[in-house]
C-alpha cells in the first residue's frame, strides 16, 4: 500500500520506523507499510522523541561543546511532555539534517533556534497521549491531565503510564503542531530548575565521550605537520629516514586543495601507536617553499596602525547627525585610543578526529564538530566524494569557543585515512592548535566623545583599524557592530574604518568581535563619565533614555529597558554607590550580543605592584526564560573565568608569520586561586530565550578596567592587561 505523507505524518513514521511499526520511506513522500506493531511498538511523533514500555527517548540534536546543549534542550521536550526528567533516556542524535534540522554549535542560536520546534514536539506528543488514555477510558480528553509520565482521570481515579499508552498513541493521527496549546512560564514544572549534565557521571568516570577515546579494531594512528606560516607548502622532506624510525608505517605528503579553511599542504605520518607517531616527527625535517605563506608581523603592523588612528578613517560607514558642529560647540571631549591583541582560542582537547575509508567506499568520521552539516560538505569537496558517501558521528567536543567551527582537522583525518586501509586516527598537539588556529583578530580603535553643559553625551567618533585578507571586508570576528553598543542612541554619530592587510586565518572567537570592542567601547563610555564627573550607572541609564525595543520584533536589536533592567539590578546586588577603602572599587559595564542582555560589577582592589585582586563579580543577564538553572549559571561563571584569563596575558604575536606563543608556557591560563567569586542573576523575561556562551562573556573585561581606574585612576587601553604593567594576583572571596 502507497500514501500520501504531508510532513508531520513523514516525520512521524520515519521515528516509528526504529520501534515495531515498520514502515519505509520513499523520496517522494510515499510509505509502503511493511508489518504490524507488536509488544514494543514505539510511539515517536516525531524526529526528537520515542517513547517504548520501556522509557522516554529525546535525541539531542545540536553539538555538545560544553554548553550544556545536551541536557537543557532535551529538558524542553520533556517540560512540554510532562515527563519526569528520571524516565528520560538523552542519545546524542545521528547527523542528519532531514530529520532535526540545522545541528550546529556557535554564536549562541542552539536554544533560539530549536525552542519552539522542541517545544511543540513534546506538545505533540502529549496531545496524542491524553487522546490514547482519553480513548481507552472512554472520556472526553479534556478531563484528562498530566504529570509525571503519567496520564490521569481524576473523576474516575484511574491514570496510565506513557509507556503504556505509547501504542496506541502511535495509531493516532498526528494533530498540527500550531493548534497545540503550550505552557507558560508559571506552568514549568521542569524548566528554571537545576538539572546535571546527562553526561557527568560519564565525564568522571572516564567513559569515552570524545573523539580522542574512540578505539576501532586494527586503528593506526597519525600525526600531520604543517608549515608554521600559513599558506607555505612542502619543498622537501626526509620522508625515508622517517619511515625508518620504531612503529612508523608509512609517511608521504599531502599537496593540500588551495584552501587555508580545509586541507592545508602537510607530512603525514601513520604508526602504530601515537607515541611512535611523535616520536617518529621529532625527526622530521621539511624544507618549506613559503614564496606565498602569510608575512604577517605583529609589530610591524601595530607601528603602522596607531599613526593611522589619528587619521580619518578610509572607508565612512556611518556618520549621522552633524559631528562636526557637535563636537566643535561641545562643551567638553573626550579621546582614547584602545587596542587588543590576537588571541588563540586555547581550547583544553587538541584537536583528534578518527577516519576510516570503508571497503565500499564510504567514508566515516569520528568527529567533535561544531558544523557537522558544514564538515560533511568540506570533506566531500577534499576527498572529490558526494556527501551521501560520507558518516558523520557527532562526538562531544571537549571545548572549542568557535575554533571547532571550522572543519581542517577533520579534512586532515579524511586524507590521510584515504591513503590507509585502516582506521586512523589523527592527533593534534598542542603546537598544532595554536600555530593552526582561527585566531581572534587583533585591532586598534580612536574613540572620540562629545558631552553638552549638563555633562549629557550628545556626539561619538569611531576609526576602526582592522585587518583583511582580500582587501574588501575585514576578517571574522574583526569588523564591529554599531548596533550593539549605546553609541547608537547618540543623534552625532560617525564611524570609519580602516583595513589593514593580513593573511595568517582568523576567525569566530567567543562572542565574535563583541568579545574585545565591548572592551573598548564600555570602557570608553566610563571615560565619559569621569569627564562629565557624573556616576557611571547614572550616565549609562541616561543614555539608554526610555524603555524601548528599537526594533520591535527584531531579537538582534537593542530592547533599552532591558539594558537599563539589567544594569539597575547588578548595581543593587554588588553595592554599587557603597564607600570602599583606598585601593578597592567597583565597576560597571553593559554588553548586548546575540540577543542577550548583560551586566556585570566587578569587585576588585589593586596594591602597589598592580596586581589585581578580584573580590566578586557580580553578573545580571536578561536572555528570556532560563532553561537549565544549572548550566545557565555555569554559563556565566565560564564566562567570567574565561574573560579573566583572556584579558589577563593572552596575546599571540606574529613574525614572518609564524606564531611565537605555541604553548601554555607563553599563553598562560588563569589559575584556580585567581578565579573570583561569581554572583549570578537572572531577569527571566517574556522574550523568547537565546544562549548565554556568547553574552555573558563582553562585559567582564571593561568591568574590570573600569574598576581599576576607579581604584587607581590609571585607564587601561590594551588588552591583555599585563601590557600595562597589571596582573591578577590570588582572589580573595571577602
């Protein structure tokens, strides 16, 4: 028998298709029913969820780098279900865009985008599941109510576990997702609740979650060396005095496809073991060809930059109002000028990757990809293969911050696995990653700020000198969004940029260019402030004016009330306006980016040899209804960690190309007795729900400056801080 499918009725078949109700799916929307349900039959509504006498299923779909993702977004499904969370099995989902839909870790947009569809999956399938129960008893379904993986009749005293009811509920035909009735906030029984990670007990247990721990029958394993100056090639090497060395099986060159972003030109070398593989490149001599590698030099380029900052921009992106007039009857300005340094993005899990090139040619990855979708597609294009011809296992990423967005070490894996008729698999070493790296674009910016006779901001200046790598737009994460920064509200307004040339890759670090302008731009504003001799809380909120969403609808865009919500609150729950003693102070600071809301104070004091001591770092964030109170918190707490080390002495610095700092030796992580006390809020507003990995992080770096000027009335214009003679000492939690 053929029918006819509209999508949700595809959906729901393609779920049963794993329980007892076999079906199979043609392309052109037809199934051809091929058994019958029997005792285990499967109720899967739909492509996030199954339900068996034996449990709840949820798939997780996107990318677990840390986030938290694997849990919370399951926990959405469940909330709408009315599953208690111990019923629920989570089983990270296969790779397939098909069935879930994008699957991709970055910029925060996991939990915006899957919160309706997750939302109406479980709603889905408690509709199905009330009308099973409602069916069998013979009552209206509207007498019927849920909990706890349970259906009830409370007239009749009578209720049925899900598990029961999954059979007959997979008979049922599937309702439209838009009629279903959702929850509201006060409804949660689940949600904003604090729930571990599914994956814990694995973590601590050293069960294998990541791709490092993969183990296949006959594996062999790879390490793959490439010039330290992007772009170079392989002149020569001593490929045979390589093959010679203990557990070496084979070495050879790969001429790499013309792109930095996938397959770079390198030495494989393929052993035994890994131990042997390493062993076998401390040997390795490779005479470059570098007449097109990356020249780019740090310090070269910084001497050619701040004499450009006092120039007017080349490019005039915005200019409104009449700046000139403003700034030349102004009754007071003010100038700085800022800049940051290239940063790696230091994840804690170099990067690995297992391949095995089947016996029928199909190619399969054991990957901790940020993109799966966008791998699949990159190493089809290296391997000249059709995607269908590649397997992507989603392994759970052990960091990444946006490095692992972008796919190289898997293309790396995939080639030399195609020259192996084994499983392989590749390893990266620490100088791997940082001399590989996507790096956080470094820059410099000339603020310049106009305040009227009531010390009011009424006109800003901005010239960008950023970096590009065609001479036409700036690198990722290098340009800056005017509309995340209060500058925007400002009637004289005008920014310009410059771009300077720069080849070595760059790419999305954490919070993508609001990571280091927040910097700038917050610390900035505070500058204002002293120059008006107004409070620094008082001067911001006046700023932002009255509560307005400027543009309605548009989660991208600025909503003031929220700012100014967000602001008043972590003031209130740090002391903000409280005397402190010589040496300690507070400081503040805003950041919007990705849809998030976010302030933080910083507690902090300063002894005379400019070490920092962070008392408390207080974080408000307003990102709509938080899911998972745990991991929410641990967001912010990362964050903060994760800002402290960046800000403190990160910097990589280039010559001839080459990165300098290669290890933890010269790019320092911060140490545990440095970390601070974290105190986290949150404003759980009616606005849809966005991530907190990205948001929570710009704000801590010009807190931090504010606060040290506010102790010391020395202003911090470069980051990381340790340029300026500061470093962080050991916190103290008083």
């Amino acid at each position: 028998m053929t029918q006819r499918l509209n999508r949700r009725r595809f959906l729901q078949y393609t779920g049963l298709a794993g329980g007892g109700l076999m079906l199979g799916i043609e392309l052109q929307e037809t199934v051809a029913a091929t058994g019958t349900a029997g005792a285990q039959a499967a109720f899967a509504p739909n492509a996030f969820l199954q339900i068996t006498r034996k449990g709840i299923l949820i798939y997780a779909t996107q990318p677990e780098i840390g986030q938290g993702v694997k849990t919370s977004l399951p926990m959405i499904v469940a909330e709408e279900l009315d599953a208690a969370w111990a019923d629920v099995e989570v089983r990270q989902s296969p790779i397939d865009a098909a069935r879930f839909g994008m699957q991709l870790a970055g910029g925060s947009t996991a939990t915006p985008r899957t919160w309706d569809p997750l939302r109406r999956a479980g709603a889905m399938a408690r509709a199905l599941l009330v009308e099973a129960a409602a069916r069998r008893w013979g009552v209206p379904a509207a007498e019927c109510r849920t909990q706890d993986s349970r259906v009830y009749h409370d007239v009749s005293k009578r209720s049925l576990r899900y598990g029961e009811l999954a059979e007959d509920a997979a008979r049922l035909p599937v309702p439209a997702a838009e009629s279903l009735p959702l929850k509201t906030r006060d409804q949660y029984r689940l949600l904003n609740t604090r729930v571990g990670g599914v994956d814990n007990a694995a973590i601590v247990s050293g069960e294998p979650l990541f791709s490092t721990d993969v183990r296949l029958p006959d594996m062999v394993y790879a390490v793959y060396v490439k010039c330290p100056a992007a772009g170079g090639t392989v002149r020569e090497a001593n490929l045979d005095v390589v093959r010679r060395q203990p557990g070496v099986i084979d070495a050879f060159v790969l001429e790499g496809k013309g792109d930095l972003a996938d397959l770079k030109p390198g030495v494989a070398i393929v052993a035994t073991n890994t131990w042997a593989a390493f062993s076998a490149r401390q040997v390795l001599q490779v005479v470059w060809d570098e007449s097109r590698a990356a020249k780019d030099d740090w310090r070269e380029t910084e001497a050619r930059a701040k004499p450009l900052l006092k120039q007017p921009g080349a490019e005039m992106l915005a200019d409104r109002g009449t700046v000139d007039e403003t700034f030349k009857s102004a009754a007071r300005t003010v100038e700085g000028q800022y800049q940051y340094a290239f940063a790696s993005h230091a994840q804690l899990e170099p990067e690995s990757c297992v391949a095995w090139k089947r016996a029928d040619g199909t190619m399969e990855l054991w990957a901790p990809t940020q993109t799966p979708h966008r791998a699949l597609g990159v190493v089809a294009k290296v391997l000249g293969i059709p995607e269908t011809s590649i397997v992507i296992h989603q392994m759970r990423l052990g960091g990444g911050f946006g490095r692992r967005l972008y796919n190289d070490f898997a293309c790396d894996a995939a080639a030399i696995a195609m020259r192996v008729d084994r499983p392989v698999k590749l390893q990266w070493t620490r100088e791997d990653d940082m001399r590989n790296d996507y790096l956080r674009a470094g820059g410099f910016i000339s603020l310049k700020g106009a305040l009227d006779t009531g010390g009011r901001a009424i006109g800003w200046q901005q010239h960008l000198v950023t970096f590009s790598s065609d001479g036409k737009k700036p690198v990722t994460g290098g340009d800056l969004r005017v509309d995340e920064d209060f500058s925007q509200l400002l009637p004289n307004f005008r920014y310009t940029r410059t771009q300077l040339p720069w080849a070595s890759p760059c790419g999305a670090w954490r919070a993508p260019g609001a990571s280091v302008f927040a910097f700038a731009l917050q610390s900035f504003w505070h500058e204002m402030a002293v120059a008006a001799k107004r409070d620094h809380l008082e001067f911001l909120l006046e700023t932002l004016g009255e509560p307005r969403w400027l543009t309605p609808g548009n989660r991208m865009a600025l909503n003031t009330g929220r700012a100014a919500d967000v602001l008043r609150l972590a003031a209130q729950k740090a002391g903000w306006g409280s005397r402190q003693p010589k040496g300690r102070a507070l400081g503040i600071a805003f950041y919007f980016s990705h849809a998030g809301h976010v302030a933080q104070v910083v507690d902090l004091s300063v002894d005379a040899l400019r070490r920092i001591t962070l008392h408390k770092v207080t974080v408000v964030s307003d990102v709509g209804p938080i899911i998972n109170l745990s991991a929410a918190e641990a967001q912010c707490q990362g964050a903060v960690v994760d800002g402290v080390s960046a800000m403190a002495a990160q910097q990589l610095t280039h010559v001839a190309g080459r990165v300098q700092e290669t290890n933890f030796d010269r790019y320092p992580l911060l140490r545990i007795g440095a970390a601070p006390k974290v105190d986290v809020h949150f404003i759980q507003s009616e606005y849809p729900p966005t991530g907190l990995g990205e948001p929570a992080f710009p704000p801590l770096a010009p807190a931090v400056c504010n606060a040290v000027f506010a102790a010391t009335g020395y202003r911090i214009r470069r980051l990381p801080i340790v340029q300026e003679g500061f470093s962080f000492g050991t916190a103290s939690k008083s």
